[in-house]
C-alpha cells in the first residue's frame, strides 16, 4: 500500500519514472537528454516533469538504499568538497571507510564547527554506520572541537584517535571525483532543498555501484532489479 501511494496520480507507470531518475542519477545526463533517450522509446514528456520525479523520488531511494547496506568498518576518512547552488559555493562533507565504502554526506552552507558537528550526528545515526575507531581528518581545525564536543556530549567514544595525515585521506578525495563528475555535468542547483535532495539520489546510487549493499549488486541489470524491489515493483 505504501508504494502504491508513492506513485498515486502519475500518468506514467512506476517502472518508467524509476528508469528516468536512476538515468539521470546515475549517469552525465542533462534532463533534456533523458526527454530524448525516452522518445527513442516512443514515450513523450517534459523535462521539468522528470525533474520534479528526480526531486521526489531521490531522497527515497536513499532512505530505502541504507536499510541494505553492509556495515562499515571502524576506519574513517573525513573531507569535505565544494559544490555550487544558485551561484554560491556551499561544502559538501563526505566519509568513507578504509575501503572506500560511502559512510555518510551532509551538504553545508558554511564550513565551520557546527556544519563538522551536524555532519558527525548525521553519520553517527546511520544503521550501517559503525562508531569510529580512528577518524582521519585534513587541515580543517574545526574537524578535532567539532570531535571533542562530541565526545564530552557522549556521542563519540573517548578513545577515538584523530589522524591528520594527507596521504590516508586520498581514498576520500578520489571517491569526491564520482560526485564531482555528475554534478558538474548539470546546469547548476536552484536552491539548497533540489540540491539536497538530488544529492542524495546520487550518493545512493554510488553506493549500489561500489556494491555496499546486502544483496551482492554486481551488474548494471542486477541494480535494476534491486532497485525495483526497494519499490515494491516486478523486473
């Protein structure tokens, strides 16, 4: 029933509005571009129809997506990158594990204490998440208060070891370059909420293709699938 009601009033089935969001999600596509690879496919609809199904539909494949992932380790590697909405740079916090697993993300307007804190409850309330072991951190000074108001709030185990090595955090930086690539093939964020939203679509589906998940996706025809069953829908 409830992922009957997810698609309730759409005039297209919900396996074409899934296909149009994990494409744009997943690949360098422009809106328009996905208009026109559904065209091939006798389909006609407007692009700001598929935007508004990317902007539903995104932040619900990442909420479904993280009750299958496989736990991370104890091994943090925190940094964050830049990302442009509505001409304005705002920071994009990211954590993988020592294997590149995604952790967690947290877009930020500004790059201080409380965005470093926000972040850390944000990855801390994860089910996948594990409680760090060692964090290793850039030169960004407000990485060890944002840690050690944490840890006096005991939300962070006392005996966690804060490394500022750069060389372990290059595992993060590369992983950024995923993200990077797709967001930089688009037309720029409106608004803080779209980029939210449709960040999130894309860090989940990074996190299918890097294979996190329980069921062992390890083809393109595999993450249809999976993806289709989050939904509730038959391949």
């Amino acid at each position: 029933m409830e992922n009957q009601s997810l698609f309730r009033w759409k005039h297209y089935q919900p396996d074409i509005i899934l296909l149009t969001v994990r494409w744009y999600l997943r690949y360098n596509l422009s809106f328009r571009n996905v208009v026109e690879m559904m065209e091939e496919r006798g389909l006609s609809m407007a692009h700001t129809t598929i935007m508004r199904w990317v902007h539903q539909y995104s932040p619900e494949l990442d909420e479904r997506v993280r009750r299958h992932l496989r736990p991370t380790n104890d091994s943090w590697r925190v940094d964050e990158t830049y990302i442009k909405v509505k001409g304005q740079w705002m920071y994009l916090y990211r954590a993988v594990d020592s294997k590149g697993n995604t952790i967690d993300f947290y877009l930020s307007k500004a790059r201080d204490k409380q965005a470093a804190k926000c972040f850390f409850k944000k990855a801390l309330r994860s089910f996948h998440v594990s409680k760090p072991r060692v964090i290793t951190i850039d030169k960004n000074p407000t990485y060890p208060v944002a840690i050690q108001e944490l840890k006096e709030e005991k939300r962070m185990p006392e005996g966690i070891q804060i490394r500022q090595v750069r060389y372990l955090n290059n595992i993060v930086e590369q992983d950024h370059r995923f993200i990077k690539k797709r967001v930089r093939s688009m037309l720029g964020f409106k608004s803080y909420e779209t980029a939210t939203y449709i960040l999130s679509g894309i860090e989940a589906m990074h996190m299918i293709k890097k294979g996190q998940v329980h069921q062992g996706v390890k083809s393109a025809q595999n993450g249809v699938g999976f993806i289709y069953k989050l939904f509730g829908i038959a391949s």
